[in-house]
C-alpha cells in the first residue's frame, strides 16, 4: 500500500480522514494525494480556454493551494511525502480519475456522525464514490488517536462474484495483520442451511493461505442488523463490504440497507467493489 488519497473539503471530518491516513502512510511508507474537488458552473466554461479563464476558477485554486499550505503543517504529516491536487469534476469521477492517475490503493474519507453514516450510503456524492471506485474505499467517522484493527469482519453471501472483493479485503487483513472473521448473516427471508453457509465460505478459504480467518454464521432479523450485532458482539475495529457498480451496497443485500445499519454502525467501514 503505497499510495494513499485522502478527499478533502478541508471540514474537521475531512482532517479525521486525513489523521488516519497519516498512521497508515507511516507504517507502510505511503505518500498521501489531498484532493479537493471544485464545484464550478461548467456551463459558463470555454472548452477551448479550459478552467483558467474563469475568474471563480482563479479564486478558488488559489484558496485551495492557501488552505493545503496550512494542512500539510500539521504534526502528524511530518515526515510524509503529501501531494496536493485540485480537481473540477463531480467528486466521484474527481476521485475515479486521480485514482487511476496516480495508481491509488486506498481512498480514506470522512463522514459524519449518525447522519453521516446515511449520507455515505445513500447520499448523492459519497455513495458514487463507494459505488463506482474501483479503489478500496475506507470511510471513518471520529478521531482515531491509534487506528490499528486486529478483528476485521468481512460480511458477504459468498457467491462467487464476491471473491474479487474478498481477495483485496484479505490483501488489507494481511496489511493490518488483523484476524479476519467472514461472517454470513442468515434470515427468516434469506435462509441459508448452515452446512451451505459453512460450505460456502470453505470454498473462499481453499485458495488461500492467510491462516488468521474464522468462519462465523450469525442468525438475526436482518442481514443489517446482524452484521451490525455480530461486529459489536466482538468488538469488530473494522467492517469490509462489497459493492456493485451499478446498484451499489443494494446488490450486496439484494435489497436496501436498513435505517439500523445505516444510522447505528459507528465502527470504520471499507468497501469493495465487485
């Protein structure tokens, strides 16, 4: 994991995203891309002049390059190698195309409390990112003195399209060398014998060697509510998901995401998409 980009409106919850960027940067050596996205009227823009003969586009370049200056004095940036970049694009093809740019790893993002957790899922510009980033995506919500994870829950149905995203989840267990905790949640409406379940996740398990993995079938009223239970149930520090590029975290549920889990899980999530 060499590569690290941080999206940034500057916010405090931009700067929590940031100070956990900053502690995995440090243990694995990465750089840091900052990128602040500009809402621009694209429509007063000149295609042949580009974004330079807009007097709004000065201004707030020049804001932007004034705040980074502040940003990267910060402690807890010492010694990182952090590079800025200032985009004019929606936020979520800003963060697609830095991405395939710079050959980006992760993408760490903030978001705010309760509410925040919504606007991540099903909000307009954080839940493209999650969406449609072909880069894992780890969304934090407060301040972390010391962000380490030693129980990762990945929460899947384990078919085999979702065996992409397992492989980059194991990829970031083995950075953290955390132990993973594959969990299937099991339903009234979703029922799933637990010899299958078992069988299932076995067959992930057979092509890989990374011996820090436990299997666990957990029974509750929702897929939500279980993955939300059994991460407290273990004190889970973070939570991987897989996505869709189209239907988003629906397609990993067949269905929408609860009002439980979207309002209630207040532990670090990452996402990956199928």
């Amino acid at each position: 994991m060499k590569k690290i980009l941080v999206p940034t409106d500057f916010s405090e919850q931009a700067e929590k995203a940031l100070e956990v960027a900053a502690q995995l940067a440090k243990q694995h050596e990465s750089e840091i891309y900052l990128l602040n996205v500009l809402d621009l009227p694209l429509h007063e823009i000149d295609p042949l002049k580009g974004y330079n003969d807009l007097p709004e586009a000065v201004f707030f370049m020049k804001l932007a390059h004034k705040k980074f200056e502040e940003l990267v004095k910060k402690d807890y940036l010492d010694g990182i190698t952090v590079h800025e970049t200032v985009e004019f694009h929606d936020i979520y093809k800003a963060i697609n195309s830095v991405c395939e740019k710079h050959k980006i790893d992760l993408v760490v993002m903030g978001s705010y409390g309760a509410s925040g957790f919504k606007e991540l899922l099903i909000g307009s510009n954080t839940e493209k990112v999650v969406r449609t980033c072909e880069t894992p995506v780890l969304v934090v919500k407060k301040r972390h003195q010391e962000f380490k994870v030693e129980h990762f829950v990945f929460a899947s149905d384990f078919k085999e399209e979702a065996k992409v995203p397992f492989l980059k989840a194991l990829k970031f267990a083995e950075f953290f060398n955390a132990e993973m905790h594959l969990l299937m949640v099991v339903t009234a409406n979703k029922f799933v014998t637990t010899a299958e379940a078992k069988y299932r996740i076995q067959g992930f398990l057979d092509t890989v060697t990374h011996s820090f993995c436990s299997i666990h079938i957990y029974n509750d009223e929702t897929i939500e509510k279980g993955i939300m239970n059994f991460s407290q149930s273990i004190d889970a520090d973070l939570i991987g998901m897989s996505t869709h590029g189209r239907q988003g975290l629906s397609h990993f549920f067949n269905g929408s995401i609860s009002e439980d889990l979207v309002n209630h899980a207040r532990r670090p999530v990452m996402t990956f998409r199928i």
